[in-house]
C-alpha cells in the first residue's frame, strides 16, 4: 500500500532548530521523528511512500534515501497554498483505483494500522482533547462520521482528528480536492484536506473514525520533550558507563563520550555528544554537541552546539556556543 506522507511545512514554532534542519529530522528518543514515523508505516505493511518536501527538502530527501529501502518519490510543494493542495500535487503518482494511507510528518503515532488498512471503509483517526478549536474536529453518529470541521471558534465535537487518514480509493479524494481548488473554497486561506472530505461526504461516502490514544505532537519544543519522555519509556537504551549514574529511561548513543554525569530520567544523548562533569535529565542533546559542568532540564541543545557552565533550562540551536558563569 501507499502512503502520502505531507513534511513540507517550516517549523516556525520549533525555532531556533528549523533554522539549520527542518522539523521532522529534529531529534526525538535517539532518532529524527520522520524516521519514527517511517518504521511504523513499513511494520504496518506500507511498501511506498510519497513524501511532500518543501524547506530544507534534500535534506529530508537524503536521510530517508539513506535509512530505508521502500520504494520513495518526493514531490516539491514550492507555494504553500494548504494540506489539500499539497496532496493534490501527489495524484501523478498514485493510482485513481487504489486505496490511499494520508499521514501528516509531524504526527508520531502509536496504533495498530492493520485493520484499518485492511477494511473496506474510509476512516479517519481521532482522539478526544480538551481545546478542539486547534484541530479539524468530526461530528459523529456512532462510528459514522457526519460533518468535519477546520479548527472550530466555537467547538462542535471534542474529536480532533489527528493526522492519519485512510481513503479507500485515491481516485474519489482528488476529485474532491479538484471540486474545492476549482471552485476556491479555502477555510482560513487555504485548501483544507478537511473540506474536501466533507465534500466526499456531501457526495455520499461513507467515513468512520478509529481511536488513536497513542498520539505525540512534535511541534513546539515543550511538546517534543514530552514526546522524547513517552518514547523513552519503550525506547530506552540499556547502558552501563564507569563514573556516571544513568537514571532511565535514557537514549544514550553508541558513540556519545560520558564522564563524571548524571544522565536521565528523559534524557536524550545523540552519536558522538560529549559530555563531562553535568546533569541532564528531561532534555535532548544534539548530535557532536558538547556539554560539561551543567546542570540541564528541559532543554533542546542543537547539533554541534557547546555548552558550560550554570544553566537550568535552555533551548538553543545548531552551532551555538554559550558560557555561563
């Protein structure tokens, strides 16, 4: 089966990160969260993947090229117009007959996608939260899904939908987004791939919804460590080193140089991080960054990056250089 795979956008809430790397290649339990999102899709049976690049694309381009073998076209979205739009561009490369697996980069996900891609219906994944007026939400009736709406002032249903949508024939979808592209029918100034599933449910398909409990957002740093700790949980690496104290979970990397340090719980240490005489926990430090006589919670320090001194909690991107006194 095919899944589209939207990572596009820029990342502007992940910043100072997106300014050297985009989004879905920042680092999360030990690897990039495309890479968590790829494993998934090919455990669940997906042989090929159309990825939508735009920012920093031939970057993301040559990670996955690199680190899976599935079959792989890259589409360039060069003018963000909305989800529809940017799926829309992905119909060359998939079949009208075939069923379609839609899911958005930066939704790491932790469900089982086999019924659901093996059923004859179009279903969308769901999960109740507190705030709708974020998300596309779903009206249902039962399991049937009645109307959707594009993040909602007013809230009509506490059942955002989450990111991964199964179309059970490629075909019906990018007629619909053609209907709302040609007829300009945009919410909040663009083409929303919720609209034209509402069309399709106007025009007589049937959708249902699945439940997704396990759903982690990656797109603003406090909610990447919250990610970072969920994944740990069943992540988390077993190692032992001489004059330090690991408190797991942790990812430390094969190549990461750990002395004199308080390492975890939470913590993420990429390949070939220094780091000496500090305490990290509730944090992910990048790739050959590094790190000495700190104490560190909450934070995100980029690739590359170095850091001493007093510290607390920081957030700083690639190629940073701080001491503090």
């Amino acid at each position: 089966m095919k899944a589209i795979i939207p990572v596009a956008g820029v990342g502007s809430r992940l910043r100072p990160h997106t300014f050297s790397q985009p989004k879905v290649l920042l680092n999360v339990a030990g690897k990039p969260i495309i890479g968590h999102i790829m494993d998934k899709l090919i455990e669940s049976g997906i042989d090929e993947a159309v990825i939508i690049v735009g920012y920093l694309g031939e970057m993301i381009e040559e990670y996955l090229k690199s680190n899976f073998k599935i079959k792989l076209t890259f589409v360039t979205q060069s003018e963000q117009l909305g989800l529809a739009h940017a799926i829309h561009m992905c119909r060359p490369h998939v079949s009208e007959d075939e069923p379609l697996f839609i899911i958005l980069g930066d939704t790491i996900f932790d469900v089982d996608l086999m019924p659901v891609l093996g059923g004859g219906i179009s279903t969308l994944g769901v999960k109740e939260v507190a705030d709708p007026r974020r998300f596309g939400v779903a009206v249902t009736e039962g399991s049937t899904i009645r109307r959707l709406v594009e993040k909602p002032d007013q809230p009509v249903s506490n059942l955002a939908i989450v990111g991964l949508y199964f179309l059970r024939q490629a075909g019906v979808l990018f007629n619909s987004i053609d209907h709302i592209i040609r007829n300009d029918i945009r919410t909040k100034g663009e083409y929303q791939l919720t609209d034209a599933l509402q069309h399709m449910i106007d025009c007589g398909e049937q959708f249902s919804t699945f439940p997704v409990q396990g759903w982690y957002d990656c797109g603003k740093p406090e909610t990447l460590l919250s990610t970072n700790e969920v994944l740990l949980r069943s992540k988390s690496t077993t190692r032992s080193i001489s004059g330090c104290i690991i408190n797991p979970p942790v990812f430390i990397a094969e190549s990461a140089a750990v002395s004199n340090s308080i390492i975890g719980p939470n913590a993420t240490i990429a390949e070939d991080a220094v780091i000496s005489d500090s305490i990290i926990r509730d944090s992910i430090i990048g790739q050959k960054s590094q790190v000495s006589d700190i104490m560190l919670e909450r934070s995100i320090v980029g690739n590359n990056a170095t850091l001493s001194g007093m510290g607390h909690e920081v957030n700083i991107g690639d190629f940073s250089e701080i001491r503090m006194s």
